[in-house]
C-alpha cells in the first residue's frame, strides 16, 4: 500500500467500490474531504435476498474492533468479517453527520429492522480466485451489451444473447453468474432447470414464459438458468413430449427477444455434451466458457479469500495446503475451510474450561488443523473413482532400486515436475507420459505405483481393468471417457491402470465371438484416443501394469503412448532379504534367527 501511494495508486475493495457506485475499470475522480471522529454509530444488519438467511448475531464490542480507524458514511455499507462469512451491515446514521472515522470511543450500536436496503450488496469480484481469464470472458459478453449497447448499433452488428458455462459442480459457474450481476447492477434471476418441469400439460411451457417475460419487462437483466441440461436435454434422445416441448418452447423464446442485448441468458450445466445441439449454435448461446478445476495458484487465491476472516497461527501456509489439495474446486476449499474450523473449535472447546468465553481470542486455526482437514475432506472431482493419497514410499519397498530411479527420473522429466516446457520445446521434444510395468506376478509392480504416489505426494486414481466392462452397448467406452476426464480433472495425479492386458488385448486373442470382438475393438479405440489426447494435457502420467506383455495390443505400446517400459525381474538376495527385514519389522525375532541365510536359500 505505502508503494501504491507514492505511484498514485488508491486500492479499495468490493463493499467500497459498490457504495461508490464504481465498477471495474471504470474512471472515477478523487478529492480529499474533511472528516471527523465519530461520536456514535447506529447500523443495522443486511438480509441476503438470494439466501433467505438471517444475518449472523455479532457482538457491537467485536464490530467495533474490525471497524477501527474505518471511515463511514450514513447509508454506506460495512463488511464484518466473521469466522464462518462476512455479514454486511448499513450505516443508519452518525454523530456528527457527514463522513466520520470509527474510533476507540466511538459508541457503536446495532440496530435491527432499520436498513433501508432490500438486501445485502452481493458476491463482488473479489469473492471469485482464480478465474481471471473466465471472468474477463464473461464480462465481456455481459457488460458491454449492457451497459454500451449503442457501440453495437454503429458496429452494424447484433450483441451476444447467451453464454453457456460448463464445468464440474462446485467450480463456481453460479458464483460466477451472480457477481457478474452484481457488479453491473442490473436485475437478476435465478431459475433451476428442474424446478421448470410441471405434471399438467403446459404448465412446464407456461412456466418458461413467465420467467422470460419478467426479465424482458425488468430489463436490463440477467437470466440465469442453473441445470439447464434438464430443461433442454437432446430431444432425439429423451421419450416424453414434455421435455420435447419444454426444449422447443426455450427455443423458441431466445429466438423471439425483442429486447437483445438487454437481457443476457446465462446457462450452467455439468454435462453440457447432453444439451439439445440447436441450442448451442451461434445466435442462442454465443459463447461457451469452461469452469474447470482449479490449478495449484487458483486454489491458493480460493483459500486466501475463504480464510480471510480466519485467525491463522505463524505455521500456518497456504501454499503448501494449495499444493496438496490436488482435485479440489471451489466448493471443496470452501467446506475444507469450514472443517477447519470446526476441527478447531473442538480442540479449543476440548482443552478450555466451559465459561472461556473471554479467552476466545487465543483460538486459532494451525498447520495440524488444515492436515487434519485434508483428510476428512474429499475432492469432488474423484469420488466417482478409487483415488488413494498413499502413505507408502520408496523407503517402505524393499529392493528395486533401479527401478525406482527410473520412475523418479521420469517424474522429475515429465510435465509434473519442474516446468520443462520451454526446454523441451527448444529441442523439438515432448515430455513422457506412460509408463508400463512388466513382471511376474507378486514382484510390486501395484506397490511401486502406491509408493511413487506417495513419494511424490500425488493423487493416485486407481483402475482395475476388468471393472471396465459393462454388458450395455457403448457403457464401456463411457466409463473409460469418465476415467480420463477425472484425471484431467485432477491433475497433477497419476492414472494407474492394473491388469492392462483385460482391456487391451492383442487383436484375435481369446475373442470367440465376432460381438466379443467387437467390443474389445472399440475399447482399444477409446483408450488409443485418451491415452493420446494426455500429450496435450499438463500433470497427468499415465501409469499400468500387466504379468503378460505378450496379450497386448501391439499399437498401444507405440512410442508415444507408452513411452517407458519398466521390467520388474524376481528379486535377488539382497533385495530378498530387505524384503524380510521390512515384513518382519513388528514381528519379535528370536536371536538365531538370521533373515540374509534364510534370503540365500
């Protein structure tokens, strides 16, 4: 702050810019003005309309704590940060009027019922981390058409009508939406796809109307249909006439706005590959913006906006809790962080007396506690799929040393590691992605994958092959889409495939028949076009094992795919004996008992 001031830089925050009347880029001018200390304050707490939740109870003594040294004005809005969310109250009135800085004697009072506000100023830009580039998309389709429409007229050119966001749950596409209201100030509405759908005939269609005829008379306005894959499913795929209706019906009206450009439709769906295609042409939904999950330095821009109101101990970094929370989105940081919290309050609780109410400012959240979180909370982008944050490591597997070397080498080489991009584009070269484990059965070809986890501190998703397969036509292939998908997802991770040799067979080995051929055809299809379509993802190696290399479809151990074959051979003497010491580490051993004699034979 002190090197923005001799630049003439001024930072303020959402809860300022929106008293002020002020949206982003925008030019605003500054004068100095006179003010006083205050003499009292009268506030009053804000509802939040969009919630329906009752503003949080908080002590006039802690308010004015947080306030300190605050310049207010009657009818301006203040944050209060609390343990859990910040609460908006309104300024009523002061002594004297005019602009005032709360102090230390300042008589602060908090009034109920007085607001004059319908409700609290919602979600601002700065309550959105790590979608920088998502955001500026989406207020480029949105403001513009909103706040400059006339640019559009002498451009000769007709402003977006929609925008569909698509992404997994959780990833803040509603968030997204609402800010992006808010900060334009236009009117807002909120419809779930679901709620759409009626028993009676036309009530579905009728429904639809209403909602589109209340946005077009409050224009401008921002229409936000959430789930909107169930109101506009592919008509040739679904069986009832309603929803055939319902998605003609939506068509219909986003073709007929008389008003473009001052209604903006915003759609979310996690499963957008399900929308009927006519909706998502041009002219309907302009644009299509992905919500993916977020990288390492998204998720520490989540968690330092979800802990700002949190009282943090010196041990305490998010970086490192950012770089071990891989696969979780938005929402996942959030209930991460409220699970904290309450991991917290339950030491405190357990190690106070019951009256230490006066000593709830030594509580705060530690390192432990966020470890602790960690484990509890599990990422909503791999619940579908086994994923193992292994414990073992190289030090818990006796021998193999060369193949250990290997595997961190190719680690530390690949796009997991260090960024090696610019390198490896200076010489023409991509980084590896696969890497196929050969051996005997019983020589820990699974174990090695669960240490190299665990050594790198990775996700591992896990996929035993024959759970792949399905009796339903095209269900196989599906599933094997969704595995890929979740680690894309969560990457960095590794992707282990165990038992390799069940989906990918060599072509013509054990097919009796010509529809068992068929099927093995088109999973090795599928798994040939995911396993390639990793070299353009970052962070996601591709690891599997098999006991038969020879049953394998030749074309997926290409270079390419399969870039590093790894041969696990029978362990010799010595690696036999560190195998035993490690198992016969908990077991008592009587003295004659020699592990190297029994590891010779």
């Amino acid at each position: 702050m002190e090197n923005d001031a001799h630049h003439g830089i001024i930072q303020i925050d959402g809860t300022l810019r929106s008293n002020c009347g002020a949206g982003l880029q925008e030019q605003v001018s500054v004068t100095a003005t006179e003010h006083a200390p205050a003499v009292a304050v009268r506030l009053s707490p804000l509802w939040n309309s969009a919630s329906g939740a009752a503003p949080a109870i908080i002590a006039p003594e802690r308010i004015l704590e947080d306030l300190l040294d605050v310049p207010v004005l009657t009818g301006g809005v203040v944050r209060v940060p609390t343990f859990a969310k910040a609460v908006n109250f309104e300024v009523i009135r002061t002594i004297p009027s005019g602009p005032v800085v709360i102090g230390p004697r300042t008589d602060l009072r908090v009034v109920e019922g007085e607001a004059t506000s319908v409700r609290a100023p919602a979600v601002s830009y700065e309550d959105i981390g790590g979608l920088e580039r998502e955001v500026a998309r989406v207020r480029e389709i949105v403001e513009l058409p909103l706040k400059h429409h006339r640019v559009f007229e002498r451009l000769g050119i007709l402003p977006p009508k929609g925008v569909l966001l698509y992404g997994p749950p959780g990833t803040g596409k509603t968030l997204l939406a609402r800010a992006v209201a808010a900060e334009s100030r236009v009117h807002f509405i909120h419809l779930n796809g679901p709620e759409i759908m009626r028993k009676f005939y036309g009530e579905s269609e009728a429904k639809l109307r209403e909602v589109f005829e209340e946005a077009a008379r409050r224009a401008p306005a921002i229409l936000f249909i959430d789930e909107i894959d169930a109101v506009a499913p592919k008509r040739a795929e679904v069986v009832g006439e309603v929803e055939k209706r319902v998605v003609a019906q939506l068509l219909s009206l986003m073709d007929g706005f008389v008003s473009r450009g001052q209604v903006i439709v915003i759609g979310a769906t996690n499963i957008p590959e399900v929308l009927d295609p006519a909706l998502r042409r041009p002219g309907r939904f302009d644009r299509e913006i992905e919500i993916g999950v977020p990288n390492t330095q998204a998720r520490l821009q989540i968690l330092r906006i979800h802990t700002r109101a949190m009282p943090m101990g010196p041990d305490v970094d998010l970086q490192e809790i950012a770089n071990h929370s891989h696969g979780f989105v938005g929402a996942d940081l959030e209930a991460l962080c409220q699970e904290v919290g309450m991991i917290a309050l339950r030491r405190f609780l357990a190690s106070a007396p019951v009256d230490a109410e006066a000593d709830v400012h030594s509580l705060i959240v530690t390192r432990d506690d966020f470890l602790a979180g960690l484990k509890e909370v599990e990422p909503s982008a791999t619940r579908e799929f086994f994923i193992e944050r292994s414990a073992t490591t190289f030090a818990s597997i006796g021998g193999l040393h060369d193949v250990k070397q290997l595997l961190e080498a190719v680690i530390e080489h690949s796009h997991v590691g260090d960024d090696l991009d610019d390198l490896y584009g200076a010489f023409g070269l991509s980084p590896p992605h696969g890497i196929l484990l050969v051996g005997p059965s019983g020589t820990g070809k699974t174990a090695i994958a669960r240490a190299l986890s665990g050594e790198k501190q990775l996700p591992l998703i896990s996929i035993d092959g024959p759970q792949l397969y399905s009796k339903w036509l095209g269900e196989s292939e599906k599933a094997l889409r969704e595995v890929f998908k979740k680690a894309r997802r969560s990457a960095p991770c590794l992707l282990f495939f165990d038992a390799i040799d069940a989906i990918a067979p060599k072509v013509g080995a054990d097919q009796q028949t010509s529809s068992g051929s068929d099927v093995y055809q088109r999973i090795l299809s599928q798994l040939s076009r995911e396993i390639d379509s990793l070299r353009d993802v970052k962070g996601v190696i591709l690891l599997a094992a098999t006991s038969r290399p020879e049953r394998i479809e030749p074309a997926l151990l290409r270079s390419g795919r399969f870039d590093y074959i790894v041969r696990f051979a029978k362990p010799g003497a010595a690696d036999r004996a560190t195998i035993l010491r490690l198992c016969c580490r908990q077991v008592p051993l009587a003295k004659d008992v020699d592990l190297e004699a029994i590891a010779a034979r």
